[in-house]
C-alpha cells in the first residue's frame, strides 16, 4: 500500500477533482482486502466533487467497495441513484 499510496498521491496534485484520484487509491485497498477503509474514502471524497462523470465514477467505485464489505443495500441504494439520476441520453456503454 504505500508504494500504492505514492503513486496515486503523485497522479492527484494536480487533480483532486477527478475521480482517478480517489477510485486509484481506493483500488489499492480493495486488492488488499480492506473494502471499508476504501469506502469510508470514496464515502469521503464525493462531498468534494462536482456532480458529472467524475462524482458518477467515484460513486460506482464506493458501490463496490460497499459491496465487498457486506453492505448491499446500501450499494444498491447507491446504484439505483446513479440510474435514475443520469440523463436517458447518457453514455453508459463507456
């Protein structure tokens, strides 16, 4: 994790608004088995981020790790709110 952590703090100087400076980190925690401290983090980081993609992308993320870490209702909570929030001509293919 530190290695992990030097990289992503690096890549975020410049970009705390992005999502790839909080999904990144986020990641690294989740390869290490430890999906609460990497949502508690995204949990954290969606307050600093304007809504758009890069908040979207943060919020599926935290989905995840919430999954992971045995809280699906609120995973799904938040899933369901990024689906019906998004416009009906939004890219969600990729």
């Amino acid at each position: 994790m530190p290695r992990a952590e030097r990289i992503f703090g690096a890549l975020a100087q410049g970009g705390r608004d992005r999502a790839f400076a909080h999904v990144g980190p986020a990641m690294a925690l989740l390869n290490a088995g430890r999906a609460a401290e990497a949502a508690q983090r995204l949990q954290r980081a969606l307050p600093q981020l304007a809504p758009g993609e890069d908040a979207d992308t943060v919020s599926a993320f935290c989905a995840l790790a919430l999954q992971l870490e045995g809280r699906t209702s609120e995973s799904t909570r938040l899933l369901r709110e990024l689906l019906h929030n998004a416009p009906p001509d939004a890219d969600n293919d990729g």
